[in-house]
C-alpha cells in the first residue's frame, strides 16, 4: 500500500509513538493536576515537557500559552467564536477550510461582518488586499499558512506586520503548515496560532494546541474543573487553566510528545527538503502525462508537499477510488472541505486528486504511482 493522504493525517506515525503511549499510561496513566499523589505528578510533568517542546519548535513567549485542544478547528472555533461579537468585522481568504469558513458564517448569523479576499491563479494571497479591507470595525485577520488543496503557502509574515500596524488581532490556522515550515512566534506578530497535532507533526489524531499570546484578550468560552482554585465558582484566569476545562487526552498530549521528538531529532528543515524535493519530482513527471492539469504555484515555486490535479474531465472521486482499488495508492479526491478554493479554480463540478507526501514518503512510492496514472490515462 502506498499512502499519499498526508495532508489529511499522517501515516505511518514515527515507531516511538506506537510503543511508547501505552507503555507510558501503565506507568503514569493518572489524571494530571487533580491531585498531589506521584502517579498524577508524573503524568502533570509529562504534559508540561510537551508545552515545553511545542514552545521551543514556534519559539512561544511561554509554554503555558499553549492550550491543549482536540485539533486545529477546535482551536479557531475558540478564536472566531469567543473573540468576535456583534457589529465586529473579520477578514478571511478563499484559500480557508471550512474550520474557517463554517465559524464564519455561524459568526456571520450573530451579527459580524466577514469579509473574504481573493487569491491569484496560484492560490496566493496579496496582503495588499488584507490590508485595503481593514477598516474601524475590524476586530480579526484570519488566513491558513498553506493550503490543503494547492499547496500554496501564503505571507503572514508581510500579514502580521500589516495587523500589528493597524491594531488588530492576527489568527493563523497551521494545520498544514506546523512542522513543515518555519513559525517564529517570537519574530512574528501572531495572537493566536491553531495546530493540530496529527498532520506533520506526527502525533495521533484527537490532539491540537492553540498559541494564544495574550490570555486576557480572548474570552472564555468553556468553563469546567480544572483542579485549581475549586472553591472558586469563575473560572481561573491562570494559564492554561483559563482555556483548559476538564480532563486533557493525556493519550494524545503523550503522543503528541512522540512526535514533536521526531521532527525535531529528523531536523524540520532535512524534513521539508526531502518532502519539497519528491514533490518538485511528481509535478514534473505528471505535468508530462496528456490531460493532466495542475493547481497551485508552478513547477520550482515554494509549497508544502500537496499536488492536486485532474486528469481530462474524469471526475476526482473516481480516480481516486481506481487509484486505490486498482493500484492500492490512496489519496483524496473531491472538494477537500475548502469548497471557495475549488471555486476560484474552476473545480467545484469535478474536484480535485489530491496527492500529499510525509516523512516516510519514498522515490520509489513516486514513480510507482505515475505508472498507475500513466496507465489510467491510456484506459481512457
């Protein structure tokens, strides 16, 4: 089998991860915070590590401000819907996921504004037009790092200079991005960064963290036990504690861990090369191939590891399914829940194949996955 829905979920997953989280709950598997015993005190220690290490990779002013959540959309339905009330006004792009897009337009029925740029044929974003839609209303800039349908990987660097010049608040959603690309927390002006844990940063599924840089800027949304200050009935104002109501997914922070160990001991950078290397590969070879039409930024530009594609008019979900049924080379067909990107390039009808490569991606996975699109094209 040759698995090419990374940007979906990473698989396989780095060994450590599947050894260790079970071994590590017989040892310490208690519930952290609610209690003084050692077996709790362990499993407390090993959260604070994973805070630690995501601090360390995006260079966060504390670790404490990084929130645990069940995924990237967990972490901007906190931003989008506890940060924007009635008569605020937002700014987005095309490019967003529906983790974007659908708490948008739930923010939209309570009375926000939105207001959504466009991007180029490439699937970039100018910052000139974020800029140009800011006005005294506007509260939020949200944009996704890359994109999960053309790779493409927007400024927000140039974004973050223009939302901290105009005063306003800057959300980034790496869900695609963390891992793979460098984010400097400490260099760039980001209020509030969703990750999810289960994509490039090799962790398993159900575990996210948002980067919140001032807590007191965002409304609590959720309140609950915390195991601090339990005679008190408000919410406690202390991080993470403020946005961490009731049990964590010890499982998943550990596991998590796992795979913040291995991008790091594998280097992001080494990681990046290899995966931007295979991909430069797949493009040039499929763009050989008659009938095959490429999205995203050309050939040699800068992307994370997502080709997407069409083949003639066939239609996206059923070479996607050939792919597996004949070939055994998974990948995703259809709209991937970013349903204005499709729009803009003219895919809403057909959709897209999309191929997204990993750490453990290999040459020889490439080449055969273009003989098995070389020979769906002579079928036709």
């Amino acid at each position: 089998m040759i698995y090419f829905d990374n940007a979906a979920t990473s698989y396989p997953k780095p060994e450590a991860l599947y050894q260790e989280i079970g071994n590590r709950m017989k040892t310490y598997g208690a519930n952290p915070g609610r209690s003084g015993h050692e077996f709790g005190l362990e499993t407390n220690r090993a959260i604070y590590e994973t805070r630690e290490a995501l601090n360390q990779i995006f260079h966060g002013e504390n670790p404490l401000h990084f929130v645990f959540t069940a995924n990237a959309t967990d972490s901007i339905n906190l931003v989008i819907l506890g940060l924007l009330k009635k008569g605020d006004h937002v700014i987005a792009t095309e490019t967003e996921h529906n983790s974007v897009l659908r708490p948008l337009e739930l923010a939209k029925s309570r009375g926000v504004s939105v207001s959504l740029v466009t991007v180029d044929d490439h699937g970039w974003v100018n910052p000139k037009e974020i800029e140009e839609e800011i006005c005294a209303r506007t509260k939020l800039v949200v944009c996704t790092h890359a994109s999960n349908v053309t790779g493409a990987i927007q400024p927000i660097e140039r974004i973050a200079e223009i939302t901290k010049e105009k005063g306003v608040y800057f959300l980034v959603d790496a869900a695609q991005s963390a891992g793979v690309l460098p984010i400097d927390l400490s260099k760039t002006k980001i209020d509030f960064l969703a990750i999810t844990g289960h994509k490039s940063l090799y962790g398993p599924q159900g575990i996210g963290s948002l980067y919140i840089r001032d807590p007191m800027s965002l409304p609590v949304v959720k309140t609950g036990g915390t195991g601090s200050r339990s005679s008190d009935l408000k919410q406690p104002d202390a991080m993470p504690d403020r946005f961490e109501s009731g049990t964590v997914n010890t499982p998943g922070i550990l596991g998590l861990q796992m795979g913040l160990d291995f991008v790091r001991s594998r280097g992001r950078e080494k990681l990046f090369a290899q995966e931007f290397a295979l991909t430069q590969v797949l493009m040039k070879e499929l763009n050989k191939i008659p009938g095959i039409q490429l999205y995203g930024p050309p050939i040699g530009d800068p992307r994370v590891p997502v080709v997407s594609f069409n083949l003639g008019d066939l239609d996206s979900a059923e070479m996607s399914f050939l792919l597996d049924d004949q070939f055994d080379i998974i990948t995703r067909g259809g709209l991937h829940c970013a349903p204005l990107i499709h729009r803009r390039l003219g895919t809403m009808e057909q959709g897209a194949v999309r191929v997204s490569l990993g750490a453990f991606s290999t040459m020889q996975e490439i080449e055969s996955f273009l003989e098995a699109i070389r020979a769906i094209q002579k079928m036709r």
